[in-house]
C-alpha cells in the first residue's frame, strides 16, 4: 500500500551542511571560466562585440550592432550590463573581466534563487514528510533547509550548467531571471513583498533577455498552481486568488513591454521529423541535465499519489518546478539552439530531484555514490595525464594526440593555476573519505560527491587545461596569424572586412592591433580580409581589380574559420 507522502525524515537526517564550505565551494565553481579566460567561439565573444560597441558609443543602445550586424537573439538587457560595467569598471581592468562581472552576479543569482525557491516549496505542507507516531520527525524549517541544500548541489552537479553559465550570452541572462522568477512564484504563498519584486524584475528582465513568451509561458502557468494549490485551506482561497491575480498582472505587464518595445520575435523551429534528430535530442536530454533528470522521475514516481488529486493540479511542490521544466523542455524541441535552451531548465529539475532525496533506499544512493566516484575520478586522472604529458611529453601518446588536434599549440607552466588544480584535487580525495563515514546520514548527502565531481573536472579543466581551450576554443590564434601574415603593421593601417561574423570583427579588437572598417566604408586601407565562405559574392560589393590575393589562414582547430587576404594594388602614377 503506497503511502499518501513518501517522506520519511528523522531530524538527525537534516543536519545542516556548513554554511562557510557551502560558500568556499560555490565560489570554487562561480570563478573558475570567469577569471583569465580568453571569449570563446562563437556566442561568448559576440556578445562581448556588442558590449563594447554600446559602451564605445558606436550603436544605438535600442539595436545594438557590431558593423552593421545585429544579434540573433533580440536582448538588450545582457548587452547593456556588460557595456555598463565595462564604463564603470577602474583602469588597468580587462574590457574581457568588466564584461563578465554581471555574469559571474547572475550565477550567482541562479544558485542563491534556486536555494531560496526549493527551500520555499520545501515548506508548504504537502511537501513535509510524514509525521512519526512518537515524534522525532524533521522540523520544517530544517527539513526545508536540508532539501535546498540538496537542489543547490543536484544545480552544481548537472554537467550542462558547466559552460553556459560561465559565458557573457543572453542565454545566462534568461537564466538567472527565470529563477528568480521561480524564487518569487515559490515564496509569494509564505511572503508577500520580496516575492512580488523578484517575480517583477524576473518576468521584465525575461523580456529584456530576448525570451518574452518565455517569461509569459512562466507567469501565466504559474498563477496557475498559485490559484489551484489543493494545499490551501478553504480561509486561504481568498488569499491565493489575490496572489495569482497580482501575478497575471505582472504577466501582461511584461507582455506589454515587449508589445511596446516591438521584443516579439518568432524563433519558433518545427519539431524534428526524422529519428536522428529525436535522437540527438534525446542524447542532449540525456546528458545536459545528468544527474537530476533520473532523481526527477524518480521523484514523480514516489509522489504520484500527489501528481494527481481529485482531478486538480498537483501539489505545488511538484506543480511549479514541473511547470518550469515543461515549458522549457517544449522550448528545447521548438528552437534552432537546443543545447543553450535546455540551460533554462536545469533549476526546476535540481528542485524536482531535490524532492527524491528523502526517498532514496540505502542501496539506490550507495549506486549514485560509486559511480559518481568512478566517473569523475576518472576524468580528473585524464585530465592530470594529459596536462603532464603536454608538460613532459610524457606518455607519448596524450601528447601526440595534443599536437594532433591543437598543432602549433606551445604548452607552458604556470604555479598558480597548478596551486588551484592541487587543492581541488586533494579537497576531491577529503570528500570521498567523508562520504564513505557511516556516520553521515544527512539527505543531501547523496549529492555531494555528484556536485563535487563536477566542480572539481570544471575546475581542473579551466587551471591545467586552460591555455589549450583558449588556443582551440579561442580566435587568438586565428588573429595572431593574420597579423604576423601582414607584419609589419604600419601606423595608420586598417583592414576592411567582407562576410566576417560579429564575432570575428571583435576578435581583431581584442586581440589584435588592426582596426577593422566595413567594405563599404570610404577609408582606403591597404587590406581587405574576406570570409573565404562567401569570397564568391564578393564582385557585386567590393571593385577586384583594385584588390590582389595575398595570402589565407585558417583556425589551426577548425578549418571552418577561414580567411582570405587582400593587399590593395598601387597603381603607379602617369
């Protein structure tokens, strides 16, 4: 016979995880991709083209542009903290570093508003575990408290929120918004003023980030689950009425704006119809969001009897976060960027798989733990192994395998980022020592060797491996051989540019020295770099007979980046 709630918690199994190595390990995965990173390909470094663009004054704050190149995504309100930061930020300060400082804020709002939004949900009363017959159950707050720990670390330990949390793009933008979102629809039940700020800056800042129907979808679902909450005793509906209502309000109000400020963009894919692409998708799924989609389902399934009551929406508890994730699944599947997409859903599932902990069995949690140990132990070894192979050239074959796929790449060693790569690593081998302590009976204790495992790789990945990623992920290399191909650089040089990207116009200014004019424009520079993709449809803007071939490179990673160069001919004087 199932039970009507499935959990099952002893006040000993709510022991408070300390707040200080909550913190210390926060930052340990916040910082690292922030700090001495180089803007990768593609989407890093355009949206910095149009930071920099917007804080130079050379575009319209309304429709950013980098040489007459718009965003694909119609936000704003990304390129305008990072054009605002780069002006406010002290000399000596990268533009790279200025730009990235609202960024590192807004994953930090992610996690903060993901602690905050479980540990809201965490308190309704469908969500408490099952009282004892002699007491000796976890006390709310605590119990709450011990979940939040839990979806905080299940958010860390998802191996999607990696990379694109770590990128000046709109999509961590909508990220951190859409939690906040989530923060302000969890906590208006228990609060009032606080949650109805947090709902209003996330539905607005959604439709500044470029998702307005996102931010609609959200608000509208979620009124929903306020307004239907069969939590609410029957004193309380007036209540829950007036709450959804406020929510609708901010729901066409942000709706408004993005009528207003003309943000409605249709971006809406087809789904798939071949199964190749299903099972790209699926693959995506499957991986990006490991390993909070199993403990998701897993707690669907323990709490089923509350998914379905009296033909009402589920408990809140599970109706909000399973809003959140629908929608941004059905996002997922109906757009061009699925991999960026699925970011948005990664809080909503950490909440859900927070809600499986209290249920776990011994030996369910002992299978999480050993292969956690085994897969990320095993990544760091690797990671280890090449870095000294690259160092040493020792085993061969790591090293080989660099050249190969990064050649010309020139390795170095730097004490700092080696002091870091150690200290993980030891703090990785005190953790499994203290998970495997009988002792330890706290809930969340599941996942923090799969949080663990995955700040360490991230960490080790971005000390250690570092100036590999840069030269293979970055356009320095790109750059550099452009402008050694027309050393030396006189003064007064520029380069005109047919078919680049936004992203490689910035990264001229970045990392280079040229300064870079459209085609059209009516300076005479000695050079012309065109994007070999599109060299054919060069007669019908630029006069070639006043251009000669001079050289072309390539990206050493990717023969896709390539460049054509021209050097403009003198003609001689009669």
């Amino acid at each position: 016979m199932n039970r009507p709630n499935p959990a099952i918690v002893a006040q000993a199994a709510v022991r408070r995880l300390p707040r200080t190595a909550l913190l210390l390990f926060c930052l340990a995965y916040v910082l690292p991709g922030f700090i001495g990173r180089a803007p990768w390909r593609s989407d890093d470094i355009t949206a910095l083209g149009y930071m920099m663009a917007l804080a130079a004054g050379e575009t319209a704050w309304w429709a950013p542009q980098v040489m007459g190149i718009t965003p694909e995504v119609n936000a704003l309100l990304p390129y305008w903290l990072g054009a605002w930061a780069i002006q406010l930020a002290p000399p000596g300060v990268s533009v790279e570093f200025a730009a990235r400082i609202p960024f590192i804020s807004l994953l930090i709002l992610t996690l903060i508003g993901t602690w905050y939004g479980t540990y809201q949900l965490a308190r309704s009363p469908q969500a408490q575990p099952l009282p004892f017959a002699f007491g000796g159950e976890a006390m709310p707050a605590d119990y709450a408290r011990a979940l939040a720990d839990g979806a905080l670390l299940a958010l860390i330990a998802c191996l999607g929120l990696a990379q694109p949390a770590h990128e000046t793009t709109a999509i961590l933008a909508q990220l951190g918004f859409s939690v906040l979102t989530f923060y302000g629809f969890a906590a208006l039940p228990n609060r009032r003023g606080p949650p109805l700020f947090a709902t209003a800056v996330g539905l607005l800042g959604l439709v500044l980030s470029g998702a307005p129907a996102y931010a609609v979808l959200l608000g509208l679902g979620g009124s929903m689950t306020l307004l239907l909450d069969t939590s609410k005793e029957p004193a309380d509906i007036r209540q829950a009425r007036l709450q959804a209502a406020s929510m609708v309000v901010l729901t066409l109000l942000a709706a408004w704006l993005a009528s207003a400020m003309h943000l409605w963009r249709w971006r809406i894919a087809l789904p798939p119809t071949n199964g190749e692409s299903w099972l790209g998708i699926g693959n995506l799924l499957v991986w990006f969001t490991w390993p909070a989609w199993p403990l998701a389902i897993w707690t669907l399934w323990r709490w089923r009897r509350h998914l379905v009551r009296e033909l009402r929406l589920p408990s809140r508890h599970l109706a909000l976060p399973l809003w959140f994730v629908a929608v941004s699944l059905g996002t997922t599947i109906a757009t061009a960027s699925p991999e960026r997409t699925l970011l948005l859903a990664l809080p909503a599932l950490a909440t859900l798989a927070a809600f499986a902990l209290p249920t776990l069995q011994r030996t369910v949690a002992s299978l999480i733990d050993w292969f956690t140990l085994l897969f990320f132990s095993g990544c760091a070894f690797i990671i280890w192994l090449v870095w000294i192979a690259m160092q040493t050239g020792v085993p061969w074959q790591p090293a080989a395998n660099v050249e190969r796929l990064a050649p010309g790449f020139v390795p170095s060693f730097s004490a700092a980022p080696f002091l870091f790569a150690l200290a993980a690593s030891l703090a990785w081998f005190w953790l499994v020592k203290w998970r495997a302590g009988r002792h330890r009976a706290a809930i969340w204790k599941s996942m923090v060797l799969p949080a663990g495992g995955a700040a360490l790789c991230w960490l080790l990945l971005m000390t250690l491996w570092l100036p590999l990623l840069d030269y293979a992920r970055s356009y320095a290399p790109l750059v550099q051989r452009t402008l050694r191909t027309i050393h030396p650089v006189q003064a007064g040089d520029c380069a005109h540019n047919f078919g680049l990207t936004a992203g490689q116009i910035t990264a001229f200014r970045v990392h280079g020295t040229l300064p870079m004019k459209a085609a059209s424009d009516a300076t005479s520079c000695r050079w012309l770099i065109v994007n070999r993709d599109i060299a054919g449809s060069m007669a019908t803007t630029i006069e070639l007979s006043s251009w000669m071939l001079f050289a072309q490179q390539s990206h050493p990673t990717d023969g896709n980046d390539n460049f054509l160069i021209y050097q403009r001919q003198v003609v001689p004087k009669p």
